[in-house]
C-alpha cells in the first residue's frame, strides 16, 4: 500500500519560514504528477505547486504562493518537500502531498500550517 507521511507544520508568525516534507513509500518518480496541495477552512483544495516528472517544463507554482514557496524532489527519491517563506496569513491551511499517474493517484493526510500573529 502506498504511503505518503507529511511532516514539518505548524505556528508560525506572518514573514516567517517552514519547510513541509512528504515521505514516500514508493519512487514518486516514477509518477508523472507530484504536487503540493493545500485546503483553507471552508474553501476547496488547491493546487499549490507541482512537479512534472516527464521532464517537460519547470516546476508550476500558483501565483498566490509564486516568488515564495519552492516544491523540490529529494535525492533519493522518496521524498518531496515545499519550502515556504515570508509566510502570510491566508496561507493557513492543511497541506497535503499528491503523486498520480493516469491510472493511480494518492493524497497524505495532511499536514497543518497556520501563521498568524
């Protein structure tokens, strides 16, 4: 069964940093699809940032978070993480870690971020 762990959420005040990881259970390479999602209370899930691992275009960052988060892949292949800087308000959400492929798709349960002051 595939599993995808995140870690590394929590408090932090507007301007600060985190660094979310997402430990998986299988090569996320192998999967063409890895992204960043995150659900705010009572709005839907979004794409945050993505990685196409067909090797054809940069990473996809969604203009809310572009200039400040940075989605990477880990050296081993198991991982994936989102670095998250100058932090705002209105980036308090769950964030939750997806790898797909046409026929499989897979979430994490989730992690939470809240900044507030």
């Amino acid at each position: 069964q595939v599993q995808l762990v995140e870690s590394g959420g929590g408090s932090v005040q507007p301007g600060g940093s985190l660094r979310l990881s997402c430990a998986a259970s299988i090569n996320i390479t192998s999967f063409p699809f890895v992204a960043w999602y995150r659900q705010a209370p009572g709005k839907q899930r979004e794409l945050v940032a993505a990685i196409y691992n067909s090797g054809y275009g940069n990473p996809a960052i969604v203009d809310s978070v572009k200039g400040r988060f940075t989605i990477s892949r880990g050296n081993g292949d198991h991982a994936m993480y989102l670095q998250m800087a100058r932090l705002k308000p209105e980036d308090t959400a769950v964030y939750y870690c997806h790898i797909s492929s046409p026929d499989y798709a897979y979430w994490g349960q989730g992690t939470q971020v809240t900044v507030s002051s």
